[in-house]
C-alpha cells in the first residue's frame, strides 16, 4: 500500500507481496497495559508464537506520527519504554500524526489499520465494551467489529466490562461472536460468563469457512471469535466478580473515567489477585496468537475459494 501516513516493515511488505498469512497485533497492551518489563517480554513472545504457528506477525503502532504496520525489535523496546506514548484510537490517529508523537494502538485503532493494509487477522487480549460504571461510557471497539471484516481474536471481553450489554450491543450491531471450542462467552480471565455466543466453531478451518460465508455474503461486520483462557491459568468467574466489583467501586470514588478507566481498573484488580491476574493476562495473550495464526494460515489456503 501507498499512503502517507503508513509505513510498512520490509517483513510485512514481502509477506503481503508473496501472500504469506498474516497476523495483527495491537500495542496498547505495551503502551498501557502491562508494567515493564514484562510488556515488552509479551510482545516479543506474541510474535514468537505467531511465528512457531505459521504466520507473520505485525506489531501495529504509531513511531514518530507514522503508522507502522511491523517492528523491529529495537522498535518494540523503544515503545515499551516510552512515558509519553499516546492510547490511540479512531479519533487519535490525526493528533498523534499532527504532533509526530508515539502511539500504541487500541484494538478499534489496530483493527482499522490492519484492515487499510490488507491484514484479516488480528490478535489480542480481550474488546472493550459497555462499562458497568457507566452506560454511556462504549469502546469503540464496538463500533470497528460492526464496521470492519477483521476476525478479531480474543478471550472475550474485558471482565471488568458489562458483558450482558457488551453482547446486546453486538448483536444489535450484527456481530457474529463465534464461541472457539465453547458454548459459553469467556469472561477474560475466567473460561465461563454464564452467557451464550451466536454460534460454535471447533477448528481454525471452520472459522476461515465461516468468514468466508459471512464476507460472500455481502456483510461488511467484523468477526467476533472467542477463546477461552487456558484451563491452567483461569481464575473462575465466583472469585473475580467481588474483586472487580471492588475496583469498580473504588474508581467511581476516584472519579476515574474515559481512556483511563481500563488502565486503573486493570491494574487494581492485578494488585487485589496479588499478581494472578496478569498471569492470566499474559497466558490468555499467548493463546490468542497461536489460533490467530492457524486460522491466518487456513484463510491463506483458502484465499482464490473467496469472491470478497
């Protein structure tokens, strides 16, 4: 792709060229939400488990008001340590690009990115979504799985979010949330919501014969696909509900809102599980990237069976 505001790794261009399976990774999870050093551990091994899987990975971020769409390692530790990076998303890309600033991307911000290079895959932790401590309060996340055909990797939605209403929310929008081995939604750190998904998928080539389905169809959504943490590192649901609910009180307290919520939240909750839950987080990460990959892999051998 040419534009100006994007700039393509080497790596990223060749594999686009040849068309070698991809896979998108978004970068606020080593901007905002992780400590050093373990945000940039996670970031190379994200990239090391889409390699080991067969894909390429491409770290998307913003390095000096450049959107960039693969990094090299000296890159990953240049965004890891910065204090001044902004949280970009949709209504963030033109300041960052103005100010010639550093930026990791959001998952709304990663998924339009990927999508202008071409990138049909995307891993990453959990989506964001309607907030308990405030209705109004929506990640756009939402709005990017009703607006872009990305199948979009996760553990479900951030735990600290209002799933019931996070699911309403798509399904009004007609966002397929496709259950990866399970019935049941996950709930982040935990494998069970006690609520449903929109349909159940066992295999990476079931998921890339599905977006083909939904994309030949004509629809223009993303595709929601949810896979449960690993059974080793869920914390169950009975034992987050009351240390969420406790950081949620704690943040309405605090009058804490907006793009600093979820950082808050995230890290009180790490320090109530005294450090278990960002076990979980890491693990949950890994995970994601290697289905992403299988299911980049099988879309790949698929790609001339599709009219999109």
């Amino acid at each position: 792709m040419k534009h100006p505001n994007f700039q393509l790794s080497p790596e990223i261009t060749r594999a686009l060229n040849f068309g070698a399976p991809i896979v998108a990774l978004e970068s606020t999870v080593i901007t905002h939400g992780l400590p050093r050093p373990q945000n940039l551990q996670l970031a190379r091994d994200m990239e090391k488990q889409v390699r080991e899987n067969g894909a390429t990975p491409a770290t998307i971020a913003l390095l000096d008001g450049k959107i960039r769409i693969g990094l090299s390692d000296e890159e990953l530790i240049r965004l890891s340590d910065s204090d001044t990076a902004l949280k970009v998303s949709h209504r963030d890309f033109a300041a960052a690009i103005v100010k010639k600033m550093d930026g990791g991307t959001t998952v709304a911000g990663t998924m339009y990115a990927a999508n202008m290079a071409g990138i049909k895959v995307f891993a990453t932790g959990g989506i964001g979504g309607v907030h308990k401590e405030s209705s109004f309060d929506i990640s756009t996340d939402l709005r990017s799985l009703a607006e872009i055909p990305t199948i979009v990797v996760c553990a479900g939605a951030k735990a600290i979010l209002d799933l019931p209403a996070t699911l309403e929310y798509l399904e009004t929008m007609g966002v397929p949330v496709i259950g990866y081995q399970t019935d049941e939604f996950p709930a982040f750190y935990s494998r069970e919501s006690g609520l449903g998904v929109s349909a159940r998928l066992d295999t990476s080539e079931e998921v890339a014969n599905f977006a083909k389905a939904h994309w030949n169809m004509g629809m223009k959504s993303g595709i929601l696909v949810t896979n449960p943490i690993p059974e080793t590192e869920s914390i169950p649901k009975s034992k987050m509900e009351p240390i969420i609910a406790k950081a949620s009180a704690e943040a309405i307290e605090q009058g804490i809102h907006g793009q600093e919520l979820t950082p808050f939240l995230l890290n009180r909750i790490g320090e109530l599980t005294k450090g278990k839950s960002l076990k979980a987080n890491l693990a949950l990460l890994l995970n994601n990237a290697r289905l992403a990959a299988k299911i980049a892999k099988e879309m790949n051998a698929k790609k001339k069976e599709w009219a999109i």
